[in-house]
C-alpha cells in the first residue's frame, strides 16, 4: 500500500481544498496528517535533500505559531512539497504577501493610498484589541453587501460569514471598517446580527478606521466552522466611488453586492482586482445595475491574496 489519507482520517480532497485556499499552516498540517508522516521523519527526508531545518520550527509551521520567511526556510518549504508529494508551488504560493493590510481578511473601503497610509493606525488599534496577525480563522463563505444613499454616500454594509477555526480556542472575530474621506468612525455603529455579540471597538477619528470585536457564542476546536452575521451603520463620510476588500490570505468564496439608491445612479460600474495597494488594476469587467435594488454583484470562487473591489462612476 502507499501512503493512506484514510489512516490519517484526511481525504485527497480534503487535502486539495486545504492546499486550494490555505491558509499556510492548515494546508500543511493537513498535507502531514494525508501522508500520515511525524514530523521526525519529514526532518530526516529533508536533511537527505540538503536541507536542515527543526522539528521545532516544523512544529511552529503547521500550528501557525511562526511562518516561514527566511531564504532557508522557503526553500525548505519547496522541498517540503516535494518530501509531501505536493503540487509544485501548492506551498509556497500560500505565503506570498498580500502587499497591503495585515490580517486573515481586511476590508479598506476606499483609496488605495488608505491602505499604505492607515497600517500603522490599523496595527495600533488592532494591539490595543490584543489581536494576532492571524485570528485562528479563515473564510469559508463570505457575502458582504454595501448600501449607498441618496446622496451618494457609503450608508453601511452587512455581512454574512462562514469561518473555519484552523487551531483551538478561538471565540472571537476583529472587523475593520474604514470609511470614505470626512467619516466619523466615533459615530459608526456597530451591529452583531447573528451569533455574536460586539465587545471591544477601537478607531482613530482622523484616518476613519474603526475595528470592532465579534465575540462567539461558543469556543471553537480546530476544524469547527461557525456561522455569524454583522454590520456597519455608517453615513457619515463624502461621496463614495468604490469598495474594496484586501485578502492577506487565500479563502473561499467571496461575494460583494452593492446595492444603490434609486435617487443616485452610477453611469458605470465595473469590478477589479490588484495584486497589492500599489499595483494597477486588473481584470476590468463591466457590471450592469439590475433587479428591484439596482445594484452590482461580483463573485470571487476562491479568493488569492490581494485585492478585489467594485468601482463606479456618478458622471
């Protein structure tokens, strides 16, 4: 017999989704329970390859506590994908960075230059929340709607959210709201709509970052998934022309509506995709207004690191 997944208790399909949408760590804790290898034999294939590296910090890699950076380490990480019987780069395209926004999922919902700008800001408030780079979470599902009012102004957005725990212990999720420019995020309003609760909120009145604490109703277990549903009451800032979203990690599915009010209609939208902050935007494609909402849709199957948004134009 060769290496059994079913001795593990981890399919190949299992396996194919975790190395399809990460993040880094699952991906390759499941690639080791699929090959049914410890951790002491992975170390010794790949000292027989040339590369040293601990079990240690092999441990470190698999329960999230550290990531691999270094040049040693990423090539150990190469070679890990050969050692696994791995896809070529199936590991390696899990750490490519997401050039802008820290964190499992980050919405910055307005310039690009925001996202440069507001980090500091951003790691600050999220310090203040004692929250990690990585919640112990990733995206199953997420369908995010975003409303704008009649004087063109972003109103609020809802979500709805699927997570999956990656490690034990996790009860809470952190949103980020960013507002356009002359938001008051001391008067947005945060709203816990579907099995959590809002603890902690922190934000910074001159960048119009707010981040809000999503208590669960339950302590998860590595592998659980959880259901939970919030928003945002905003309507404070200027006219707004485009929502985005920053992805630090690949996830699941991602689905972004905006929705208009029939008193202020964009002449054209059309959705986008950057590979960071800096970067220009690609995959244009025109949306039209339709249904009894006049708004647009796009749907990401499963999302990559980086950035997907919706912009529209007023004249």
């Amino acid at each position: 017999m060769g290496r059994s997944s079913s001795q593990a208790g981890v399919t190949e399909a299992e396996l194919a989704q975790a190395l399809r949408t990460g993040p880094f760590h699952l991906a390759l804790r499941t690639a080791l329970s699929a090959r049914g290898l410890a951790l002491h034999r992975v170390q010794h294939r790949l000292a027989q390859r040339g590369v040293r590296v601990g079990v240690t910090s092999l441990s470190y890699w698999q329960q999230g506590a550290r990531r691999p950076q270094r040049a040693e380490s990423l090539r150990a990480v190469r070679m890990l994908e050969d050692v696994l019987d791995l896809p070529a780069d199936s590991l390696t395209r899990l750490l490519e960075p997401a050039g802008a926004g820290a964190g499992a999922e980050r919405p910055a919902t307005r310039s690009y230059r925001s996202l440069l700008e507001e980090a500091r800001v951003l790691e600050r408030l999220l310090a203040e929340l004692e929250s990690p780079a990585d919640g112990g979470l990733h995206t199953v599902c997420h369908l995010e709607r975003v409303l704008i009012g009649a004087g063109r102004e972003l109103l609020g957005r809802e979500s709805h959210h699927v997570v999956r725990a990656h490690r034990d212990g996790v009860d809470r999720y952190v949103a980020i709201h960013h507002g356009d420019a002359g938001c008051d995020p001391g008067q947005v309003t945060v709203r816990a709509t579907e099995n959590c609760r809002v603890g902690r909120v922190r934000w910074h009145a001159a960048s119009g970052v707010l981040v809000a604490e999503l208590l669960f109703d339950t302590r998860l277990r590595a592998g659980d998934t959880y259901v939970f549903g919030y928003g945002f009451d905003d309507g404070t800032g200027g006219p707004s022309s485009e929502y985005v979203r920053g992805f630090s990690f690949a996830g699941g599915q991602y689905v972004l509506q905006v929705r208009f009010d029939a008193a202020a209609l964009p002449v054209r939208c059309r959705r986008f995709t950057r590979t960071s902050a800096g970067a220009p935007r690609g995959g244009q494609q025109e949306l039209t207004l339709a249904g009894r909402h006049r708004g647009v849709h796009l749907v990401e199957p499963a999302v990559r690191p980086g950035i997907v948004g919706i912009a529209w134009d007023w004249s």
